[in-house]
C-alpha cells in the first residue's frame, strides 16, 4: 500500500507535498519521488529510503525559478510500499511515459498488467512496476482529451487503482481515476489538493471530497470535475468537514506515534461513550439505520476483520454470546472471503476495519452484501469505502491512528462494539436491566483504569529491561481474555520483530508446553475471572517447566508461581480486556523501544493493507 498527493495552486508546492506524503510514510517506505511541472517542464527525483532523504538530495533545480505566490504550479509526489517489483529508484513513483509528456503516482494493483503490457510492445519501460502500464496506455490512448484517455484505460485495468497525474498538455490540472483503493480530494480557496486519505491535507483544509470506485476527472486550483465510468453525467460528491486538527496527526511530545496514541486511549474512550451514552440509554443515532425489530429478530451475528481488527471480533464473540444469546462467528476476512459460505437470513454481518480500506475486509463485506446480508462497519476513517459501503457504520471516534501498531482504534473498536451489544440486548431482553447497568457502569470506569495504568509504568519499562534480549514469548490466557494474549503478542512481534505466539492457556498440553524453558518468558493473564482456577492451574504447568512467568493480575491475587506481577484495576470480567491489553501494549512498545526498532513504521509492514 502507498501513499500519493497532488496539488496544484499558488502555495510552495515542495513544501506542500513533501509534508503530504511525510503524513502517509505510515501507509508505506521503501522509496518516494516528485514530480513538478513549472515552465511546461515536468521535473522528476526519486530515491530508494525514505521520504527526508528524497527531500535532501532534491536537485537544485528544481528550487530554481519557483516563483511562490504568482504562479500556480502543479505536482505530485508518491511514498511505496512495494508490490511489484523491489524497491528501487527505477520502480520508485512517479512514472513517466515515452516522451515524458504523462506522469503518474498509483497506489493499488493492477492484475492484468502484463496482458496489458504485451499490447504496448512499442513503449519503452523502465521499471519492473504495473503502475507503469498505466501511464503508457495513457499515452497510447490519449488523442488531445485527457480525461477521455483516462476513460478508456480504466475500462481496461483490472485490480485496485487510486492513481493522480499531470502532464504538460494541461499544465495547471491535476487529473485522478480511483477503484478499491482510496483517494480524497482536499478544497480549498483557489487551491485544490488530492490524497490517499485526509492526514496529509489537514495542515491546509477539512473539507474533503471523498471520490467512490469509478470516478475520475480533473481539478484546476478553482474547480474539479468528477465523472464516473457508470455514468454520463458529471457526478456530484458532497462536501465531507473532518473536524481533526494537523495538531492530531503530530507526535505533541511523544517519542513515537504509536506511545502517543497508547496514552489516547482514555480520551478516545471517555468521547465514545459520552457521545453515545445518556444516563442508561444507548443512542447510535444516525450510524445505525436498521430497524429494532430486524435487530430484535437477530439469531446470528458474523464478525470479520484481520489482524488487530480480528482479535476485536474475537473478543466481541465472547462479550456477544454472554449478552445477546445467539449464535456468533468470527473469521479471519482473508479466510472468510474464499469460504463457501452458508448465510442464513436473520444474520447480521459486522466488519472490523480501523482504515476502512482492508481489501480482505471490504472483498467479504461484499460478499455478504451480494448475499443480501445486513452488514455493519466499525471503522475509524469517515469516507472510507467500509464507511461507505457498510448498511450502517460505526465511526469510532479515535482521530487519525498513524503508528502502524494500532492501539487505541483496538480500544475504541472494543467500546463501541460493547455499547453496540448492550444496545441489541436491550431491544431483545436478553440481559437484566441490573445486569446492562452493572457492565455499563464497568465500561464507564475504564478511561479512569486505563488512566491509572498509565500514571506509572516505570515497573512495565523495567520488565521490559529484563526481557528485551529474549528471541521468543508465549502469551496465554483463557476465555475473553483469550484474544488479549493474541493481540498482546501480535504488538510484540510487529514492532520488535521478536518471535511471539498468543495461545488459550488450556492448549498448552497439546503442544506448545513443549517450547518452554527459562529462556521463555510467559506472559499470562491471571485477572479477575470464571476461570481463574483453570489459568492457575496452567501457571503451574509453565512454572514446573522452569520459565520465567510474568502475570497480569488484581490486587489480592496472589501465586508463588508468578515471578513478576503487573497489578491491574479489578473490573467485571467481560470488561477486563479493554483494560488488559493496555499493559501488553506498553510492553511491547518499551521492549522495542531498547531495541531502536522503527517501531511508528515497523519492517515490511503498512498501516493498512489495501491489497490482498
Ligand atoms: C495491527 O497492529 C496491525 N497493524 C494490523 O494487524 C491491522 O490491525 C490489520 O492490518 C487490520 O487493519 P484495519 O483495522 O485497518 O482493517
């Protein structure tokens, strides 16, 4: 997944992309480039690295004769995440045609690039790259309309495109085509701006115009032009005010983007309840639009989501199935996509996705909207294509998540999905009202325990001392806290790079218990619970193999097999993986932290994977 801007207007255009495509190194960093065109010459620099290492070796020429304030100019500029072909300067964007009259930055996969190449045997290549393809049958297709050339070329890609051009032919135009992957149009006064999501045009605009599959057209500093491949007439796409400040995509102070939002996440939670929870009644307003008595009728629910998005399902499978009583299903969305799936009616299908933007994720909620399924979002980017597509979605209210580590959208996620289930519980009766008030007086302690957590993690940054050298960490524990041990592992091994496995605490026999000894630390959740018994019991089979057993547990909870205790708020049981994963997370981020890991921008990973 990459990251592209374009700009065109008056404002110091290096300036501007440069900080645009900084904003989105997260969404991918192996190489970046720019391109600008002044005095209807297109100037070009890519480097393999990162985005200050393009800006630092920029030629001199290309700050000569840039004339701010009178001239409009147009560029764009690109940060990959590579797909095909390795990085390099010749695969880095942006690309060019024959005689450099075309250039382009993309972001998606186009899948029958090769076909398509093979009928282009007169252009000229110069990287191994799909996204040049692109640009040549441009070329090839261009007859004096550039926005008829861009038609009929979309017409003939196949796969996920999000691609912005300039060319000299139409010096003060930017040109834009998107399908499956995202692209959002910037406004401003006689400015305009275009990127692949809202972070990098913050400093400058909150209004956005967020373009859906097909579209493509043109923006000149005062005016854009959209069409769609479904449709003759220019289409109208409404004006999207996105109240985040450029405040909130900066550090304020943190070393990392990632400890930053760790440290958000009891304001994240506090704005997601307060805006939803008046007294004891559960008010979604408009992102719910289905009917209590489709709801009421309920006997399924599907959860789907990857990665830390699959872990909030499985957590919510628990929570659901103890409030709701129905039948619940989670699976992976790279699993579920290629299932052959049995869907009944009465089902209620809810996807997971803090981008919004997970091809997996998207690719099966279609699947199930095609299957005529109900389908909920939970996501953390308004305009995004789960937002849009879903039936209903949940906003989660996070702000901008940029470390690629997420945190405080897995909380944010977690507590909308609870009052979402109490909500549903309340419509079918399937709870006591003491009961939904007992587990919402819990959800409204959280921010506060996630608060004292907080206060004081000199004891987690010692454990973290003692144990950043080791190459392997088991996690384990059982029931709803199952899923914490997976999450807490997964923050651990894509950000230190060291080899973690989370596991349910009654599966030790069955095989891993042959992995331990005191070269293993265990991390084990030992709070507050129906099965605590049951973990002790397992704590033992750990202890008796020697390893060293770090556990998270209340107060008053005590075992001589623990060798280094994280004491933790009490709490009910159901609630205590909001609580429980913030310790984990910590953990994960001060081991990595010893390590100098690039932890905002782990190895071989993006913020969000919008290719399969
Ligand atoms: C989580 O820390 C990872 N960055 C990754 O597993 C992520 O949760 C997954 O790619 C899903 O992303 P999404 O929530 O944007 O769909």
């Amino acid at each position: 997944m990459c990251g592209i801007v374009g700009y065109v207007g008056k404002r110091n255009i290096l300036e501007v992309l440069i900080s645009g495509i900084k904003h989105l190194e997260y969404r991918g960093y192996d190489s970046s480039g720019i391109a600008v065109l002044k005095n209807n010459k297109i100037f070009r620099h890519r480097v393999v690295g990162k985005v200050f290492q393009m800006e630092s070796s920029l030629p001199k020429e290309f700050f000569s004769n840039l004339k701010t304030t009178e001239s409009v100019y147009v560029g764009i500029a690109h940060t990959r995440w590579a797909t095909h072909g390795k990085p390099s300067e010749e695969n880095a964007h942006p690309h060019v045609d024959c005689n450099e009259n075309f250039v382009i930055v993309h972001n998606g996969i186009i899948e029958n690039f090769l076909e398509l190449k093979l009928k282009l045997k007169n252009h000229k290549f110069s990287s191994e790259t799909d996204t040049e393809v692109i640009i040549h049958l441009i070329e090839e297709n261009y007859n004096g309309s550039l926005l008829e050339a861009i038609k009929q070329t979309i017409k003939l890609l196949e796969g996920s495109y999000a691609f912005v051009l300039i060319s000299r032919y139409q010096p003060q135009k930017l040109f834009f085509a998107r399908k499956d992957s995202p692209l959002v149009i910037g406004v401003a006064e006689k400015e305009n701006f275009i990127a692949s999501d809202v972070t990098a045009m913050l400093k400058y605009t909150n209004k956005f115009l967020f373009l859906e599959n097909y579209d493509y057209g043109e923006i000149s500093f005062c005016e854009i032009k959209i069409f769609n491949l479904k449709s003759e007439n220019v289409q109208h796409r409404n004006i999207n005010v996105i109240n985040w400040n450029s405040q909130m995509v900066e550090k304020s102070g943190f070393k990392h983007f990632m400890l930053k939002e760790i440290y958000e996440q009891p304001q994240v939670l506090r704005e997601n309840i307060s805006s939803r929870v008046f007294g004891e009644k559960i008010i979604f307003n408009e992102e719910i639009k289905f009917k209590d008595q489709m709801l009421k009728k309920i006997d399924k629910i599907l959860l789907i989501g990857c990665g830390t998005s699959y872990h909030t399902a499985v957590v919510c499978k628990y929570f659901f199935e103890h409030i709701l009583r129905v039948s619940i299903e989670v699976d992976i969305a790279s699993e579920f996509r290629y299932r052959d799936l049995i869907l009944k009616k009465n089902t209620l299908a809810i996807f997971i996705s803090q981008s919004g933007e997970t091809a997996d994720t998207l690719a099966s909620l279609r699947i199930v909207k095609e299957n005529k399924i109900p389908t909920l979002g939970v996501c953390n980017v308004i305009g995004s294509s789960l937002y849009r597509e879903a039936d209903s979605c949940i906003y989660i209210k996070c702000g901008p998540e940029i470390g690629v580590a997420s945190t405080k959208a897995f909380t944010g996620q977690l507590i909308c999905l609870y009052l979402f289930g109490l909500y549903i519980a309340k419509i079918k009766q399937t709870i006591s009202s003491n009961r939904y008030l007992e587990i919402l007086n819990y959800l409204y302690k959280t921010p506060t325990y996630i608060e004292h957590i907080l206060s004081d993690t000199s004891y987690i940054k010692q454990l973290a001392e003692k144990f950043y050298t080791k190459r392997d960490f088991l996690y384990l524990a059982r029931g709803i806290n199952y899923p914490i041990a997976l999450e807490g592992s997964l923050k651990l091994k894509e950000i230190s790079y060291i080899h973690a496995e989370g596991y349910p605490a009654g599966e030790m026999k069955h095989g891993p218990i042959a992995l331990i000894d005191k070269d293993m630390p265990v991390v084990i959740i030992a709070t507050k619970g129906s099965l605590l018994q049951k973990v002790f019991s397992n704590l033992e089979e750990v202890k008796s193999r020697d390893a060293k057993v770090i556990a998270l547990t209340n107060y008053g909870i005590e075992s001589k097999s623990i060798d280094y205790k994280i004491v933790l708020p009490e709490t009910d049981e159901l609630v205590s993986p909001i609580i429980n994963v913030v310790p984990l997370q910590l953990l994960a981020y001060y081991i990595a932290d010893i390590l100098g890991c690039e932890i905002d921008q782990p190895r071989n990973l993006a913020k969000s994977v919008t290719v399969e």
